[in-house]
C-alpha cells in the first residue's frame, strides 16, 4: 500500500514513522514539521519516503496527505514477516529482507533512524533528540543509563552521520564520543503553528475547558524533568502575598519513568489550596493546544533540562513572552522575549510572572505577533535548507561538522 509516486529526479530519503504515538507526541509533531518543511523548498532536491505499519497507516497517511507513504509488514512487530525478518537477521547479521525492500523502492539514505533498521547497509542518519540522562541521572535507573549509553554508542559507530537539536548536545556528544561529533549536524527545530488556532477563541477555550483569563501557559508533558513544581511552588509564594496569579497547563500526565508523578503534583496543588491558581487539561487537540498558547499573557518552561525546548519554539513562532529556565540550550534558543529564571528558585519566578501579568499590553502583544509571523517563513526556510544541506553532505561524506 502506497500513495504518492516515486521520483528519481531527488534524492529519496527514507523516514520510518512508527512510533506509538500516545506516548510520544512530541516526536509525532517533529517529523511532520520537519516533512511539510521539506515539501516547502523551492528547487528541492530530496524526496521524503515515509514508511510505517498498518497498524500506524491511517494517523500517518491523515497526517502526511502529500507525501508518498508505503506500508510494510516488515514494520508490524510480531507479525510473521516482522518475526522470520528479525531470525534471518540474527543469523546472518544482517537485515536482508528490509534492505531490500528499501532498494525496491529506491531509497538512497535513511533518516532519523535507529537500530532497527541499522544492519540494512544503507547510509543513515541516525537522531540523538538530547542527553538527559547523562545529566539528569537521577531520573533514570542505573540500567537505563547504561542502555541509553550502549544503544547511543552503537548508534554513533554505526551510521553515516548523527543529527542532534543543538550545540548544547553536539557538545555533550563530543564528551561521549568525539568520532561521532566529527560526523554530527546540529538541525534547529523550527515548529509550524497549527494554522485553525487564531479561529479558537477566548470564549470556546473558556466554555470547552472552564479556563480563567487571564492566565499563563504551561505546555509540557508531565514528565519529572519538566519541573512542574517548581510551578507550585511559585503560585504558592504568590498566594502567600495575596496575589491572583492563574497556571494552564496541557501535556501528557503520564511519566513512565516516574508513574507517581503527576499524583504527587496534584496532592500539592490540593495541599496548598492552589486549585483556582493551577489548571491540568492534560492532552488537548493541537490547534487548541495553540489557541491556548496563543491567549496567554506568557508561555512558561521551568525545565531542568531540554534537547530543544518546542513549546520554547512554538512560543518564539507566535511572538509570545517566555518564562524560562536558565539552562543552556535555552539560552542558545533565545526567544527574542525571553525572561530567564533559575530552575531551582521559585521566588525568582513567581516575580516573574507577576512582573508580566502587571506589564501585559494587548497593543504590544499583537505587533510582537505580527512581526513573528513575518519572520516565521524564513526561519523555516532555513530550517528546511539545512536539514536538505545535511543529507547531501552526508551522502557525499564531504564537509561533516
């Protein structure tokens, strides 16, 4: 099963799309940013290819209408194509009957792949979103430290090049392996607002979600690192000090790593009396996602740590204020309307966010809108050109960074 027709006039670029996507939205919402900005360049010169499952055809084709899709058995874990794939590729070393279905459908390189399809002997790409666990340690289990480790290292020995998020990571990857940073790419993840959220107002938020106005925006998932109570903690300082101060947040409740998580956070917000000040939606439509981002007074990420904040990107992408942490890949983003708070210090924002409740001007709000969506289509221009600069280079393997 296909759409789309193959062309050899460009370099066709494989893309596997076959995540469970529930857990990983984040992910979803990154390769079709990066696909539609593909199919944006004028004079392109690569074709993406996607392949999935069955299982995953129907959301992936809805959500790639352009782009040829192909669907292969191959891909259906514990099928009996998946199944005979995997023993003859344990035998022989390699993954003989992916690679050639890949070269029947003439694919010249593979892109943000993993280990699953690295024995296939075409050049590939792999991704390495961040290092968290090589600093944050304390969120992950000791096994889980090493795997990551051992599978990042297969990763770096065995592909053409690795693509990271930013020159934060490019550094980290120079420490765990520095003949890898030698063939690494640093691509700028640049989002695309959802086009319908301008439609979404203010009243259909207010009456879908019982939200207050007016209110900041916490687009995380709920995961440990994000640091959502340092949030609380923040609206509990301002509460003290007779302040009305309103938190939505919207993300993924669920932390496997941490399953107790978003319990404990909740009980806080209970403790401290904080259920008019603090509001969880949970996962909400992503043009509504936008809406809400987009009728904030400010966005806010107190992350520990980030690969490449998108909730930073989509905020700079709107022209909207961000309440940050200062962590070094957030300064290496740099929203141009950037306050940056130490992620361990609650009073430090909940000054913050009192300063840009008090200073919130519609007037100004709206040319900083303005000018963002002016800037944004070249911003993702040159997005789309050094992600297809980075496959040429790493096809030629001339230039590597």
């Amino acid at each position: 099963m296909c759409a789309g027709l193959k062309r050899k006039d460009k370099i066709r670029v494989g893309f596997i799309i076959n995540y469970d996507f529930d857990i990983w939205l984040g992910g979803f919402n990154y390769f079709k940013t990066l696909i539609d900005t593909i199919m944006e360049l004028p004079e392109r010169k690569i074709e993406p290819v996607i392949f999935t499952s069955r299982k995953n055809y129907q959301l992936v084709s809805e959500a790639f209408p352009k782009n040829e899709i192909i669907v292969s058995n191959y891909l259906d874990p514990w099928r009996p194509a998946w199944v005979i794939r995997n023993i003859v590729k344990r035998v022989f070393n390699k993954d003989v009957f992916l690679a050639r279905f890949f070269l029947s459908h003439q694919v010249d390189v593979l892109s943000h792949a993993g280990l699953a399809v690295s024995h296939t002997g075409l050049p590939f790409l792999c991704w390495i979103p961040d290092f968290q666990h090589r600093h944050l340690p304390q969120f992950f289990s000791k096994s889980e430290v090493e795997y990551r480790d051992r599978r990042f290292m297969q990763l770096c020995q065995m592909s053409t090049g690795v693509i990271v998020s930013s020159r934060d990571a490019q550094k980290t990857l120079a420490e765990f392996s520095p003949s890898a940073a030698k063939k690494s790419f640093v691509l700028n993840f640049v989002p695309k607002p959802d086009e319908g959220f301008v439609q979404v107002s203010p009243e259909a938020l207010q009456e879908k979600y019982h939200i207050s106005f007016p209110y900041f925006h916490l687009p995380n998932q709920f995961w440990a690192h994000k640091n959502h109570r340092l949030i609380i903690e923040a609206l509990r300082i301002l509460k003290q000090e007779g302040k009305m101060v309103y938190v939505v947040a919207t993300g993924n409740p669920v932390d496997d790593r941490q399953p107790e998580f978003y319990g404990a956070l909740m009980e806080e917000v209970k403790l401290y009396g904080l259920f008019d000040n603090f509001k969880s939606l949970g996962i909400v439509p992503f043009k509504e996602m936008m809406a809400i981002m987009w009728h904030s007074v400010a966005v806010i990420n107190p992350s520990f740590f980030e690969g490449w904040s998108t909730t930073v990107e989509e905020a700079k992408s709107m022209g909207k204020k961000v309440i940050l942490s200062d962590i070094p890949v957030h300064r290496e983003q740099n929203p141009e309307r950037g306050v940056y708070v130490s992620p361990d210090d609650p009073g430090q924002l909940a000054a913050a966010l009192g300063t840009a409740l008090k200073e919130f001007d519609g007037e100004a709000e709206r040319k900083y809108a303005e000018k963002a969506k002016r800037e944004l289509p070249e911003r993702r221009a040159a997005f789309g050109r050094r992600y297809q600069e980075i496959v040429l280079t790493a096809l030629t393997g001339s230039g590597l960074e």
